[in-house]
C-alpha cells in the first residue's frame, strides 16, 4: 500500500479520569473518527476510570481502597476542579444539559459507534487489581506500552490527554 493510500490515523492516550480531561479526549476521538481517521484510545492509570463499569475493584487491601477512593464509571468521572466533594460533577452535568451538550455517556456511546478502538493498559490494571469484567463490553482489549506505541508510531496524530 502507498503512503497515499494508506488511512489516516489517530491515537489518543487517555492518562487522566477528570471530567474535563475524558471530555476532550472523547471529542477529540469521536472528532478523528467521524473524520474517518483509524481512531485508538489507549486508557491508562486514572484514564481507566472512564471505561469501567463502576462496580467496586480489588481483592487485597490497597487495591480495595484504589477501588473504592477512585471507583470507575462514565458516570462518576468529576471535574479536575470545582469538584466540591461531589457536587462538582452534578453541577457540571447540569450546566452541560442546559446548554445541550452531549454528557460524557453520550460520547462515550458515540466513540462505540464509530469503532474507535479501545484499549485498557494491563500494567495499569494490574498495579490497581482492576480485571477485565470490570471494563464496559467495548473495550477492544487489554495491552501494554509496545501495542500502544506501534499504534502511535502507524499515526498522524497523538495525543496525550
């Protein structure tokens, strides 16, 4: 296949799990693929957050109290700040539904639907004793840093978010 021939892609390392953050990079990603880039989201660390289901992880201590200080969910991702012990995120929503933007759910269901692949870091998952059940069905599969990077060096584009 010819450089010109080749399909554009986009790689998108989601590090962080604020609100803030894991909106811009689903805009961003569902932006590469509605632009019909390749688009992979590669979640590591907090970024996890964002692609799990949100029921309680871990089986040791440490990784309990990971689980339940930093518990996953689309739906419980707050804001970097102003998260006011909770009533940051619920503010947020609010302002986002009464201008009509798209909640994260939403992004997030986007992102499905245009087939951006998405990954979960293993050494993240392991060092947090998250397992694959805890991840939403969509998550492509588990990898580590060489997938992402191979991916990354096949792109135009990346981002680390």
């Amino acid at each position: 296949m010819t450089e010109a021939a080749k399909r554009e892609k986009a790689t998108i390392v989601v590090f962080s799990g604020d609100m803030d953050k894991v909106f811009a990079a689903f805009t961003i990603a569902t932006g590469c693929a509605a632009s019909e880039m390749e688009t992979t989201m590669f979640f590591t660390f907090w970024g996890l957050k964002a692609i799990q289901k949100g029921n309680l992880t871990g089986k040791g201590l440490f990784g309990r109290m990971v689980g339940i200080m930093n518990r996953g969910g689309i739906e419980r991702v707050g804001p970097s700040r102003f998260n006011f012990g909770g009533i940051g995120r619920w503010m947020f929503k609010k302002m986002m539904r009464d201008k009509r933007v798209s909640p994260l759910s939403d992004l997030l269901q986007a992102a499905i639907d245009l087939d951006i692949k998405m990954y979960a870091c293993k050494t993240s998952m392991d060092v947090m004793e998250i397992q694959r059940e805890d991840l939403i069905d969509a998550v492509a599969g588990i990898a580590g840093v060489a997938t992402m990077l191979k991916d990354a060096s096949e792109s135009q584009v990346q981002f680390f978010i």
